[in-house]
C-alpha cells in the first residue's frame, strides 16, 4: 500500500492529477482495476478519473480524540453521500473507492 500525499503549500498544482492520471492510464493499458482510500481532500480527483464510491469509513475524531474540526477543514461532509448519508458531527470521512478495469 502506497499514499499520495502533498503539503498543503504544494497543493492544487497538479501533482496529483499528473500522478493519478499515469496510474489509471497503465491501470488501463493492463485491463486492471483501481482500488483506493480517498481523504476528504483527494475525494473529488478521484471522481474526476472514474473512482466510484464502495465503503464509507467515519472515523469519530472528536469523540475519540477531543479534536475540534478547524474552520474551513474539509472532514468530508460532501463526500460519499449516496452511499453513507450526511456526515455525523465530529466525524472525518473516507472512503473506498474503485475503478472498474476498462476493455482493451
């Protein structure tokens, strides 16, 4: 298991669509699906390249932890919604994805 990750100075960049975008396209090339844990933030890149939404996993950040959510924090309150309803309070989203193998 690899993560994708990107300081928050560094996002919005493209780094990320570059590297997602090789992924899917030798994904392709070998008739393979794509799985994947989606943060928040990576959410809507992945949807951009076809990643479709298969668990949702709400982590209770601030039962177990104390944390309060900072304003302006993405935890998740958009993502996955079909499939695992409004985000409870305190809670972080993320979510497994996948991309289905494309015909050769």
């Amino acid at each position: 298991m690899k993560a994708l990750v990107c300081a928050p100075s560094r996002q919005r960049l493209g780094a990320g669509s570059a590297l997602v975008r090789w992924g899917v396209e030798l994904a392709d090339k070998l008739g393979l699906e794509s799985w994947l844990e989606a943060s928040p933030y990576g959410y809507p890149l992945y949807k951009l390249y076809g990643f479709q939404d298969v668990k949702v996993m709400d982590f209770k950040i601030t039962e177990r932890w104390g944390a309060t959510k900072p304003e302006g924090r993405n935890w998740g309150e958009n993502n996955a919604l079909e499939l695992g309803g409004p985000l409870p309070s305190g809670s972080l989203r993320s979510v497994i994805m996948r991309r289905p193998a494309k015909a050769n």
